[in-house]
C-alpha cells in the first residue's frame, strides 16, 4: 500500500509503498478514508536527531478515519464496514488517568512503549491502518469522515482546553484565541457553541481573520504589536477572562499573558517552544496558566455530537495521497485555511 512516510531527520515526507498491514489478535484493520494534516507534524520533522524520539521510518497522520476492512481474532463489537474515527492519544487502558478515559494522561504509555498512530506508531496517512483496540474507534456513521477526522485532534484539543475554562466564560466575559488555523478555527466555533463569552481571535494575515469572522469570532484582530491593547480596549481595560494560544511561540505567549485578567486562564496549546514565567506581579492576580496535552475519549464523543448537532464545521482543502508532501508544504507557508485532509483512498 501507499504511505506517506517522514523517513529521515530534516528530510521533507516521501510517499512510499510498504506492506499492506494485517490484524494481529485485538486489532482492527481500516481502510483510510481521510487523514488530517496537523501543525505538529511539521514540529516533529524540525526536531534534531539527537532527540528525535520516534523511529525512522514513521508513517504520518495522527489524524484518521474510514471504514473498519478486517477484524483480528477476538475482536467483538464491531463490524467490517462500520465508519469510525480513531482516538488518538491511546493509553494503557489500565492505569488511573485511563480508567477516567483521560487516555491522553496515560500514566504507563512511556514505559509501555505505546505511541499514538502517526507519533511513533505507523499513522494514518495510508491507505490502512492498524488500530491496536476497537475502544480506539468512535462509530461515526452519518457523518462525512473528511470533515470529520479533523474533529479527532483540532477538534478535541481545543475541546479539552476549552471545557477547563468554562467556568470563567460567562455572559459578558471574552475568550481570546490565538492562531485561527487548523485547531483555532474550530476553537472559535466551540467557544460560540458552549459558552456566552465574546471571543476574539488573532492571526496574522487577512485570509485567516476572514476565516475566523466567518466562524463565528466577533472581532478579528491583525496579531501585531498592538493587539495586547486592542484586546484591553475591547474588555474595558480589564484583560481577557480566558486566552487560547495556538501557537505557543514566545511572542504570543508572552501578549497571552498580557492579555489576561484578574483571575483569568491562559491555556498555551501550540508547541512552539514558548514559556511564560509565573509569579507574583508577573501577570494579574490569580492567572492560572496550563499546557494541556489533545484530550479524553469522552470528550471526543462530546466533539462528534456537536458535529451531528452542526454546532462545528471544519472548512477542509482535500488531497490525494500523492500530494501530502504538498499539502506539508502549504502549511508550513501559513497557506491552509482550515484543516488539509489526505483522502488515502481516492
Ligand atoms: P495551523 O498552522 O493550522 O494554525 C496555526 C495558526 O497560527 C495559523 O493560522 C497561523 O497563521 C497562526 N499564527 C502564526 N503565528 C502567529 C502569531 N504570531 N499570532 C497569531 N497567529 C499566528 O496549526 P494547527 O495544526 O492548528 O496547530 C496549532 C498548534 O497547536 C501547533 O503548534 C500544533 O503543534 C499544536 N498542537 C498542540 C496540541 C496539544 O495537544 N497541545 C495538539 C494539536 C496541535
Ligand atoms: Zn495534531
Ligand atoms: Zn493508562
């Protein structure tokens, strides 16, 4: 089969042909019907070979959905041809954090050795996929699977990050989001769906802040020098009750926590590299700063109902397989708007 391949440290993703996968006892075989093409994926093939943590060749793609082609033994509780999306911070099953379904805080994944497809396992970003558990697989029968496996991870990540917060946004509050790409488009839709809050977004160019206001953000704001004020502006001078980060770099941590309020969350999601210092004096009063890491299963079935509900589109740009190093391309140059999905199959 084809798969799109990271095959060597700082060299750009090769589509290849490997071996067609077959189940082994649990596992379930799928046929790809879409792969979500995330920012991160461009982190891990900028990182140094010193402390590159995955094995070469790695299949991409931690983003995946399609139909269930083939059951290894044992496997009850679905069905060849079911359509699913898979859940990708897949833990142990076992330990304190998975027993909550927060297999994303997987307590023994290090040590056991266990990667999420696309992050050390073989990814999505082919035309199948081995799934090591069918509790991995979420039916998404009724929906279309290429605007749904975004769901999977620029989907539940700003879910997960969102639902924190959710104390904090009340009527006549403001949720700021930074960087409206992939994770942030749909961050912004979340925030209008669950919450009364006004939400201000940030990016850096015109298509993305067109993006942003077509998804439902009040205020689109150019991401420069003078957006810490215009957001003061816009709260009266009081800051922000919770600011997204979906770029994590230092600057934008950095107007993040300028932009928050007595007692307001700051959730730094992009892995850009940025720290923002906690302290006394440092920020206001009782800002509270996190770093979470995509999110639980049951949030992602909480995702996938406010798909079915039509509380969430994503805007996707679809690629044949063959062009996956050019959609990795186009994202590296800011030029998706959206999500780009790889069609494995057609
Ligand atoms: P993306 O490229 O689709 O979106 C990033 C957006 O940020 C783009 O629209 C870009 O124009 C904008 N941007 C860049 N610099 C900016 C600035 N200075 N100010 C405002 N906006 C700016 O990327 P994505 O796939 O949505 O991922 C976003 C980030 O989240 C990446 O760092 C990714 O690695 C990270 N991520 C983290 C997790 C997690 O679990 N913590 C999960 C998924 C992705
Ligand atoms: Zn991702
Ligand atoms: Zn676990």
């Amino acid at each position: 089969m084809k798969a799109v391949q990271y095959r060597e440290v700082g060299a750009a993703p090769e589509v290849v042909t490997v071996p067609d996968p077959e189940p082994g006892p649990g596992q379930v075989l799928l046929k790809v019907a879409a792969a979500g093409v995330c920012h991160s994926d461009i982190a891990v093939m900028s990182w140094p070979a010193e402390s590159f943590p995955y094995r070469l060749p790695l299949t991409l793609g931690h983003e995946g959905a399609g139909t269930v082609a083939a059951l290894g033994d044992g496997v009850t509780g679905i069905a060849e041809g079911d359509l699913v999306a898979v859940y990708g911070p897949q833990g142990c099953g076992r330990c304190a954090k998975c027993a909550e379904g927060k297999e994303n805080y997987c307590l023994r994944a290090g040590e056991l050795g266990i990667n999420p497809p696309g992050l050390g396992a073989p990814g999505a970003m082919a035309e199948y996929l081995l799934v090591d558990d069918a509790r991995f697989l979420l039916p998404i029968e009724g929906l279309d699977p290429v605007r749904t496996v975004p769901l999977t991870d620029a989907g539940l990540t700003p879910y997960h990050a969102i639902k924190r917060s959710l104390p904090l946004l009340t009527p006549g509050s403001t949720a700021v989001v930074i960087g409206t790409g992939g994770l942030g488009h749909v961050a912004i839709q979340l925030l209008r769906a669950l919450t009364p809050a006004r939400v201000v977004a940030l990016d850096v160019n015109d298509a993305k802040l067109e993006l942003a206001r077509t998804v439902g953000a009040h205020h689109a704001v150019l991401s420069d020098e003078r957006a810490v004020d215009r957001v003061r502006e816009l709260t009266g001078g009081l800051g922000a009750q919770a600011v997204f980060d979906f770029v994590g770099a230092q600057p934008t941590v950095e107007m993040a926590g300028a932009m928050a309020g007595v007692e307001a969350d700051v959730t730094i999601v992009g892995i850009a590299g940025g720290t923002l210092p906690v302290g006394f004096d440092r920020l206001q009063f009782d800002v509270a700063v996190r770093a979470p890491y995509w999110g639980s299963r049951g949030e992602l079935r909480e995702v996938l109902e406010l798909a079915r509900t039509g509380d969430i589109e994503v805007h996707v740009e679809t690629y044949g397989i063959d062009d996956a190093p050019a959609a990795y391309e186009r994202l590296h140059a800011g030029k998706i708007n959206g999500r780009a999905v790889i069609l494995p199959n057609g």
